[in-house]
C-alpha cells in the first residue's frame, strides 16, 4: 500500500508502507527510512504519518 506524503522541498511522495524499517523526528520533520540506507525526509509530524500508516494497514471489516 502507498501512501503520499510532501517533502521538505515541497514535493508530493509516495511511500510503500511495507518497507519501511523506522521512522525519526528530526529537525527538517520526519525521516522515513527503508531498507538498504534509503530514507525520504517529509513535512508531516511523526503522529500524523504512524496514524495514516496504520490506516493502511488495518484490514476493512467484512
């Protein structure tokens, strides 16, 4: 599942919420990091991505 988020340059980005390993605050906002030394630094709060990330996750109820 991808999900979109804005990038310290104002740019739209788009993330596979499977791959990512872990998420930081940092100065600039929020460092999104994946495997293999990739990482994305967006401009949303951390509360703001885990709670969107979790949304795609959850399973829809039947």
């Amino acid at each position: 599942m991808f999900v979109k988020f804005t990038s310290t340059d104002r740019v739209p980005v788009a993330v596979n919420a499977t791959q990512i390993s872990f998420i930081t605050s940092n100065s600039e906002g929020t460092r999104i990091r994946f495997g293999e030394g990739r990482s994305v630094t967006v401009v949303e709060p951390i509360d703001e991505i885990m709670d969107r990330l979790n949304k795609t996750n959850a399973l829809p109820e039947v």
